[in-house]
C-alpha cells in the first residue's frame, strides 16, 4: 500500500497540466490553500473550487424551472395562445425531445471546446429562450423559443455526470447529491412561485414565464473562468501517467465509494490510455437497462411536471394551491436528492432503492384515481419521493462506468435514450385527456409504466461497469 504522503502526491500530480513535473507536483502539495484541480487546467486554488462548486449548484438548479414554471401556467397559455389538448400534450413532449437530440451532441462539444465553455453555453441559450418565448407570438415562435431554452439544458444534463467525475473523482455520491439538490429546489421553486409572480406582475401570464430568465442570468457567471479550459474529460494527464504505479493506482480506487467492486477488482489505473479503443456502449446489457430506466423516470417525470398541476385544478383545487402541490412534489427531492445517492454509492445493489421508490409511486397514483382532491397532500409526498428516481440514475451512471470517458459515453448514451423513449408520454397523456374527458386513462397508463421502471432500475443497479461488459 501506498504511504499517504504518496497519495498526496499522486493527487497532485493528477490536477496539473502536462509540462507540470513530479518535483513542481510535490512542491504544489505544500502550498496552503490549494487543492487538486483536474488535467489541463491552471493551477487550483479553494476559490476556483468553491466557484466551480457554485456554477455546478447554479446550472443544476436552472435545469427544469422552463418546465415547471410553464406546467404551473399551463392552462392560462393554452388560452392565449389557442391551444388544443394534443397540442398541449406536444408542447409537455418537447423536452425530451430535445434531450435526446442535443444531449446526445454534448460529449462531441465537451471534446472540443471543454466542458466549462458547453455548460456556460447551455446557461445562455436557457436565458434566451425564457426571455423569448413569452413574446414569441403563436405557438410555432412559442415552440421554437422553449426547444432554445430546452438546448441549453440537454448539454447541461449530460454534462453534469461528467463534470462531477472529471474534477470530483472521490466525492461522486456526495456531489450528485448536492447538483440532484439543487435541481429539485429549483424545479420546486419554479412550481411555487410562478403562480404568484404571475399575479403581482400584473396577472400576465407572459411576464410570469420571463421572470426565471433572471435566475438564467446569474448562472452564466460562475463559468465564465472555465470556458478556456478545453482539455476533454477522457484526456489522461501525462504526469499522472508517467508517475503512478499500480500501487497507488489501487490505492486511489480504493479511496473512491463510487467505483464499484468490479473496479476495484481489476486493480487498474483510474484513467483510460490514450491508445484504448472506444467504448462499444450498446454492447452492455446494463447501459441498455440504465437507459431504459433514465427513460421510464423521465417520461413519469415530464408527465408530473406538464400535467398533474392541470390534474389537481380540474379535481376542484384551486390554480395556486395545484401550484403547491407541484411543489411539494418537486420540493421532496431537495433533501431526498442529497440522501438517496449518498446511501446508494455506500451498497453494492441500487435494485432496493429503486423498488422502494416505485411502490411509492404506484401508491400515490392509486390515491390520485380514488381521491384526488381529499388526500392530494399525502398523493404528492408520494409521488415526490418516487421522482426521486431521477437523481439515483445520474447516480448509477457514475458508478457503472470506471472511467470519466465511460461516464460521459454513458451518460450520453442513456440520457439521449431515455429521453427518446420518454416522448411520447405527455404527448400521449394529453391524447387520453381529450379523448375520454377524464384523467382515469391517463392515470392509468402511469401506473403501467412504473412496473417495467421498477424492473430495469432493479437490473441497473447491479454491480458491474459498462466497460467490463462491451469488453466480452
């Protein structure tokens, strides 16, 4: 086993550029304040970590209040922009939609202008987009404006993972958690407060959906000291290379709760060589099961976030309170979000966490047929803990990868998947809606597809890595 003072090294050594030597690494170690930074980057010091810790909290929580806020005003924008309800049900299916198109474009950007530059990029097309589509003048320019908006998000979502992986290698459960955290407060403060913003602004639906242009604004700042770092993430650092052994090499896995024990069995170096072929990712059976997942959760999620405000209203609840109710769904994820992937990276099998979550849901979908208004508080509680879902597969594909190049092929691949089995969803909710004249068909459907969620979850959650498995 490696000494610690070798760990500290080794440590450093992986954060500084290429012309940085063992001798400039070791005499960095001992300088006070700074802490280990990522390859090809300048050198680290606590407050490029604390602002890359902020711009990760601020991107997180700009990534869903483009859905919530317009779910929340659904109805009020189907009036004035003479909706009907398949056309409303198309407009809840443009975020994955473009999910799927774009994020699977993200790993190719992050490759040639670096992650740091994508992401920032992501935050100025979501500020544009709000701004925007409020103006935009008919659903077409309406439309056009939220795909804008939902392109900054898609490369924002991808990249996310492999952000995380890349400068936080050793802390993946714990930064997930803080990122799925943010995300949750966000999503929930969008669902909240877009109702009475709408109202002190005036009772303007329009203004309503700019004003969370502003929170856009503010995220772009924290990323603009990245956008020159270009290095890719799957880039290994020459100096780490040409230092460590296969001792440390283990000793760092080791040290990392994320890896699984598949990785710490191979006893490998963390970092994928520079001549290694690339990963055949849909030769795995768990990146086909963790896409399906991702895709099961997301369509149960954009079919929350579109609809169940408008479901709540027409059992009788009142545009503010289903506003609430939202919330409180969204909202269940803020602390859940920090919990779920802390305990999820500490067990070998994630398949619990995933049966737990969906008999949660099914629960509050029962509850939503029978007595949709009586009980909606407890039904939301429910169906809040079972959209936790989304933050345990961001998870999971941290963990079923070994190295930060499979993470972001991963990620990729099972957002972009996911994302294209979850269109048809809210569009086919919107279908049910018009055509029965009620949300029993609907609620229905949702229940259906919990079950083969809960199945593929369980078989993504065991523990193996994709590269193993495209391997044989």
């Amino acid at each position: 086993m490696a000494s610690d003072e070798t760990r500290t090294v080794t440590r450093t050594e992986t954060s500084k550029s290429a012309p940085l030597g063992r001798e400039a690494a070791e005499r960095d170690a001992r300088v006070p304040g700074r802490t280990p930074g990522p390859p090809g980057t300048r050198a680290w010091t606590t407050w490029t970590t604390r602002l890359l810790l902020l711009g990760i909290v601020l991107a997180a929580a700009n990534l869903r209040p483009a859905i919530t806020s317009l779910g929340a005003l659904l109805e009020e924008v189907r009036d004035g922009l003479g909706m009907s309800g398949s056309v409303a049900g198309l407009l809840t299916s443009v975020p994955p939609l473009c999910f799927a198109v774009f994020g699977v474009t993200a790993p190719r950007l992050a490759r040639r202008f670096g992650p740091g530059a994508v992401v920032c990029a992501g935050m100025v097309a979501i500020t544009a987009g709000l701004l925007i589509r409020p103006y935009a003048g008919g659903t077409a320019g309406f439309l056009a404006a939220t795909a804008l908006a939902l392109m900054g998000i898609a490369v924002s979502n991808v990249l996310m993972p492999v952000i995380v992986k890349r400068f936080f290698p050793d802390r993946v459960g714990s930064m997930t958690g803080l990122y799925s955290m943010a995300l949750a407060f966000g999503t929930s403060i969008a669902a909240a407060a877009t109702v009475p913003m709408t109202n002190a602004l005036g009772g303007d639906w329009q203004p309503g959906l700019a004003v969370w242009a502003v929170l856009a604004v503010v995220a772009v700042l924290p990323w603009i000291p990245f956008v020159r770092d270009r290095k890719a993430p799957s880039e290994p650092s020459p100096a780490r290379n040409a230092s460590k052994d296969a001792d440390e090499a283990g000793d760092e896995i080791a040290e990392n709760p994320a890896e699984p024990a598949a990785a710490r069995r191979a006893g490998g170096p963390v970092a994928q060589p520079a001549e290694q072929p690339p990963l055949r990712i849909t030769r795995s059976r768990t990146a086909w099961a963790l896409a399906v997942f991702f895709g099961l959760q997301a369509t149960a999620a954009y079919i929350t976030m579109g609809w169940m405000a408008q479901i709540f209203r027409d059992a009788g609840v009142s545009a503010g309170t289903a506003g609430l109710l939202l919330a409180v769904i969204m909202v269940m994820g803020v602390p859940l979000a920090f919990v779920i992937p802390r305990v999820a990276t500490r067990l070998p099998h994630q398949g619990p966490i995933v049966l737990v979550l969906g008999v949660c849901g099914l629960a509050g979908y029962a509850g939503l047929y029978f007595a949709p208004a009586g009980g909606a508080w407890a039904w939301a509680l429910l169906l809040g803990v079972s959209n936790c879902a989304f933050p345990l597969a961001l998870t999971m594909v941290g963990m079923r990868a070994r190295t930060g190049a499979g993470v972001a092929q991963l990620s990729a691949f099972a957002q972009s998947t996911g994302y294209l089995i979850s269109i048809p969803g809210p569009l086919l909710v919107g279908v049910l809606y018009q055509h029965s004249g009620g949300w029993g068909m609907p609620i229905a459907l949702m229940s259906a597809l919990m079950v083969p969620q809960m199945l593929v979850g369980f078989l993504a959650g065991r523990d193996r890595t994709v590269e193993e498995e495209a391997a044989r």
